[in-house]
C-alpha cells in the first residue's frame, strides 16, 4: 500500500509528465507547421496536425486529405496506412470519418424520391441529369430491393445540367420526369409558367458544404459515402451490413 504523500508525490509525477507530454505535442505541432510554412509556401492552410496511428508518424490533415510526415516535418509520406493483423485500411477509416454525413440532418423534402418494394432501407444519392454514370447508378438501382433513394440534383457538369435539373424539378411528377430521364431516356418537359426551384440552389450549397466534388455520391443511413456508380451488389452488401449493426 502507498503512504498518503507517496500517493500525491505520485499524482504529482503523472499531473507533470502529462504536461510535459502536452508540450512536446505542441512543439512537434508546431515545429511541423513551421518547416512546412517554409517549405510549401503555397500549401492551403493545414486543418488539424495529430499523432498518426503509428508511433513516431504525425497526421496532417488539409480539409478531408490525409498525409503524413515526422515530428519535424522533415519528411511527407502519402499513401494509405494499414494494419497488417486486421488488413484494415487505417486512413481510409479516418478520411470516412471525416467525409460522413449525418443522414438524419440531410433536407429530404429537397430531393426527388422513389422507391422499390417497402423502401424501408434508404440512400442519398448526389446527381447530375447529365452523368452518364448516374444514369447507370439508377438503373442497378432497379435491382437494389427495399429501398428509398433520395436524389439531390446538383447540375455541376455544365452544358444544359442547370436547365434539365430545373424541369425535372418543376415536373408535375419530378420522380417519374428523372426516372423517365435517367432510366428511359425520355427529355424532361419544359416548365409551364413560374416555378422555385430553390432547392436546385441549396442542394449546391449542401454539396459545397460535404465536399461533393463529383456525381454521383451515394450516401448510407450511417453516414458513410461511395463516390461513382458501384455496382447493386456491393449497395445491397452495405445495406444489408447495416441492417445488421
């Protein structure tokens, strides 16, 4: 057993390697944003600068990219990390991390909706009605059972995307004018009088704001993204893994 004061002669050794610990960290940070300040004189502003998974490594992370580098900054390692025992892509998981969107917070009532069978499971989908892999993300789609898909148009390809998002939107039936588009190849009309496609705009800002470069981006319940058309069985795998957490 230990004496009262070799308990807090104890306490007190902890309370200061602690700090010692802390002030070596800031150093390192601060040692690392100085050598990169001068060595990358354009470099974007660096987000975050934490110990990496493995011991010795730093992660530096500028928005949802991922490298790293030593305590002085004297050395960038780009690449994945992974865990040789659990195969596991350790840099993959932190950049899903960063990238998630929490699927409860996405405005719904901005998207277009369909669903097959009791749609029961359901994806978030970002896309463009001139991506031709969108086209092919909807309809593998036809073979995911049991799902609501929640498309936010985001026209970012140019060309006449803005126009066909508008009058797919404006559509009396918008589900039917993008499924009639997307799997059928039949044009979307042309709007009749005034229509707020609002929601064309805000879906951009939504886009913006998660970093949704490019079309498609599907969404799961757990936030977790795929970006591309994947193929049906590899959506029903992470929709029944899901199911099942």
């Amino acid at each position: 057993m230990f004496s009262r004061p070799a308990l807090s002669r104890l306490a007190s050794g902890l309370v200061a390697l602690g700090l010692l610990a802390a002030t070596a960290v800031q150093a390192d940070e601060a040692d690392i944003r100085k050598t990169f300040a001068e060595r990358f004189p354009n470099l974007p502003r660096i987000d975050e600068i934490r110990p990496a998974p493995v011991a010795g490594l730093w992660e530096v992370r500028i928005g949802t990219d991922v490298t790293y580098t030593d305590a002085k900054g004297a050395y960038l390692i780009q690449g994945s990390i992974i865990d040789t025992a659990t195969r596991k892509d350790l840099t993959q998981e932190r950049v899903d991390k960063l990238t998630a969107i929490d699927f409860a917070s996405l405005p719904l009532k901005d998207a277009v909706v369909w669903k097959n069978g009791n749609g029961k499971r359901r994806i978030a989908v970002f896309a463009d009605p001139n991506c031709g892999y969108c086209k092919r993300l909807e309809k593998d789609l036809l073979n995911v059972k049991d799902v609501t898909v929640y498309t936010f148009l985001i026209p970012i390809l140019g060309g006449d995307s803005p126009e066909k998002s508008r009058s797919i939107w404006c559509a009396k039936d918008s589900t039917a004018a993008w499924r009639g588009w997307m799997v059928d190849g039949t044009a979307p009309q042309r709007p009749m009088g005034q229509c707020d496609a609002s929601a064309i705009e805000r879906n951009a800002a939504l886009a913006r704001k998660h970093k949704v470069n490019g079309t498609p981006a599907i969404v799961f319940e757990d936030g977790t993204r795929a970006p591309g058309a994947i193929p049906a069985a590899e959506i029903e795998r992470r929709l029944a893994a899901l199911a099942k957490s």
